[in-house]
C-alpha cells in the first residue's frame, strides 16, 4: 500500500534502531521523514515548530510518556498515530481514538494508520 502524495512526518523514536527501520518503511511508503526526535523536549520542540503533515510517536521515550507531544501537535491540528512495545493500556484516555501501532509493526499496518489519520483530518 502507498500514500497518495509526499507526506512530511515527524518520527519520535528513543530507539536508533527502530527510528532507523521506521524512517525506511516511510521512505517505502512515500512519506519524506523531515525530522526525528529520540528525547521528549526535542520532540516537543520539534512537534511545535517542523512543518510536518503527521507525525509517528513512541509511547515513551527514554521512560517519558509522550503525550505532551501528543498535546501539541494536537493543538497544531496535525494527525498522529502512536507506537508501543508497550501495553496500549498505558496512552491517556484522552488519546484513546488515536491509532496504536504495536512494535513490532509491518508496513502495511503504517500505510493503513497513515491513511487512517489522514483521512480523519480531510
């Protein structure tokens, strides 16, 4: 599965690895990874100042939960979806609608969460 058109995402990943096996299955899938944060102030830094289309965040990052990223690019109006190798249990409630990746994750369940949000927002 592709997307559309080009998206510009933001990816919020603690892990090198994982940032690396994500940035790659977006890059396969079109999306152009225009900035990755792996600690929760650059994250909420970059969430409020990167001119992104969606954004991918890990629940926790380096112990952190991200829901303050979360926050602001929720009041930025930008769609995101979250990823955990964690229990979902763990995400706000108030975050509740949002689509959970479970790592490990294939392509085509991104594509599908990327169209999701995206059309949410259209």
């Amino acid at each position: 599965m592709t997307i559309n058109a080009t998206q510009r995402v933001l990816l919020v990943e603690d892990e090198p690895g994982i940032a690396e096996l994500v940035s790659q299955m977006l890059q396969d899938l079109s999306c152009q990874v225009v900035a990755t944060a792996s600690s929760l102030d650059e994250a909420v830094t970059l969430a409020g100042t990167s001119d992104i289309d969606l954004a991918i965040l890990d629940v926790r990052l380096q112990g952190q939960p991200s829901e303050p990223v979360a926050r602001v690019l929720q009041g930025r109006g930008i769609p995101f979806i979250f990823a955990t190798g964690y229990r979902i249990s763990e995400i706000e409630r108030e975050f509740e609608a949002v689509p959970t990746l479970s790592k490990p994750f294939r392509s085509v369940d991104l594509a599908h969460a990327i169209t999701l949000v995206l059309d949410r927002r259209s």
